[in-house]
C-alpha cells in the first residue's frame, strides 16, 4: 500500500477523502488518514521538526500496512541553478543532526537509501520533477547560518529539516521511500528573501493547486 507523508507544502492543498484513525505504536500514537492509500500528515497538532515523533509517524504507516512512501518536503535551494519553483526527487540524503532510530536495544545495522527504482517510479508520475541530487536535513525549527549554507553546498543540493530521519526509519521498517522536494525558496545567503515560516506558508500558499495536481498524479499512477 502506498503511504503520502504530508509537509507544510500541503497545507493548504485539498486532500483526498480518508477516514482518520489513531494508530498506538510502541513509540507513542499517530494520526493517519486511510483509504485506498495512507497519508500522515508530519506537521499535525502545529508540531514544528524538532518536536515531531517520526517513530510513531512511521511505525503506525508499517502498522496500516504500508510498504512504500513518497514524503512531500519543503525545501531550500543550496545551488543557484537550483531555483525556487524547482520540484525535485533526491537519490540520496545526508545529515548533521541526529537521527532516530527503531533500534534501542540491540545493534542493527541498516544500509540507508533511497530505492532508485522507486524514485524513477515517481519521476515517471511526475515528469517536471527534476530527478536526481542531495538532500541534507538540519535540525530546526531555525534556519540555517550563512556559513552553514555554503559550507553544505558543497556536499548537498537542497537542504531541508525532516525527509533524512523519514527515510532511514523506512528504510528501518522494510518500507521503500521517495521524497518530492518543492524548492521554496533559495537557502540563506542565496536569495535576496528575508526567509521566515511565514514566507515558506506563503509559497505553500501560492503552490497550492500544482501541490495538489501533483499529489493527485501520485495516487493514480502509484497508488
């Protein structure tokens, strides 16, 4: 079954119609929405990134018998050629926060990734969408230092607060994910935008229908 993981992208798209339930994890509970498709919404409850239980979001997704997940993320730009506007499907992510884990009573080693198979299922139900580059997670709720930004240009694309913690717990739970990047904006230091969540809800705002256009594509062809 197909599970959508929902960011502030879709905030103010229309969702399609599912029945909600509270699924109790070992980790804690979480709201789902559940159909022919399964969604979660990350930012529910007003939950900024730090705050967020991404153990209980992605073992009750296993749970409702999910077995791949394409996560919405807003982004930002680390590279000029990069645009805000862009929509993109990394193939790969790193981190410099650190990132939850399942396993807190025995060593297991996962071999984290993102399915290349699967991202270029996605590509194929989202042509615009730029395929390939990395995603690099900070911790939030701030935004990144002008010296952070240039220093993780070097190794990362986009840069972004949730999608590398989503994607190793998948990878953890024997789930195949994908991640759709809407680029909102360019990193601090890049643009001239003073950056702000108000600015970010904005441009949500104002990508609403493609958001939601793209979401529908989503659930036709993978779903």
């Amino acid at each position: 079954m197909l599970g959508i993981i929902g960011g502030t992208s879709l905030l103010f798209s229309s969702l399609p119609k599912l029945k909600k339930e509270t699924v109790a994890t070992p980790f804690g509970s979480a709201e789902i929405l559940k159909g022919d498709i399964v969604m979660l919404m990350r930012h529910q409850f007003g939950r900024p990134p730090h705050r967020i239980n991404y153990r209980a979001n992605l073992a009750a997704l296993a749970l409702a018998g999910v077995d791949r997940i394409v996560a919405f993320g807003s982004s930002g730009s680390l590279k000029k050629e990069i645009p805000p506007g862009t929509v993109m499907i990394p193939t790969d992510y790193m981190s410099v926060t650190d990132i939850p884990s399942i396993h807190d009573h025995k060593i297991e080693h996962v071999m984290p990734e993102l399915p290349r198979e699967f991202a270029e299922e996605l590509s194929r139900a989202v042509p615009d969408a730029r395929l390939g580059g990395v995603y690099v997670q900070t911790r939030g709720p701030r935004i990144e230092t002008v010296a952070e930004v240039a220093a993780l240009s070097r190794v990362a694309d986009v840069v972004g607060m949730t999608v590398a913690s989503e994607a190793t717990l998948a990878c953890e739970l024997g789930m195949d994910f994908a991640a759709l990047c809407t680029i909102d904006n360019y990193a601090n230091g890049l643009g001239k935008d003073v950056l702000s969540f108000d600015h970010i809800l904005s441009t949500a705002k104002e990508n609403s229908r493609r958001t939601e256009d793209t979401l529908g594509a989503i659930i036709q062809k993978m779903g």
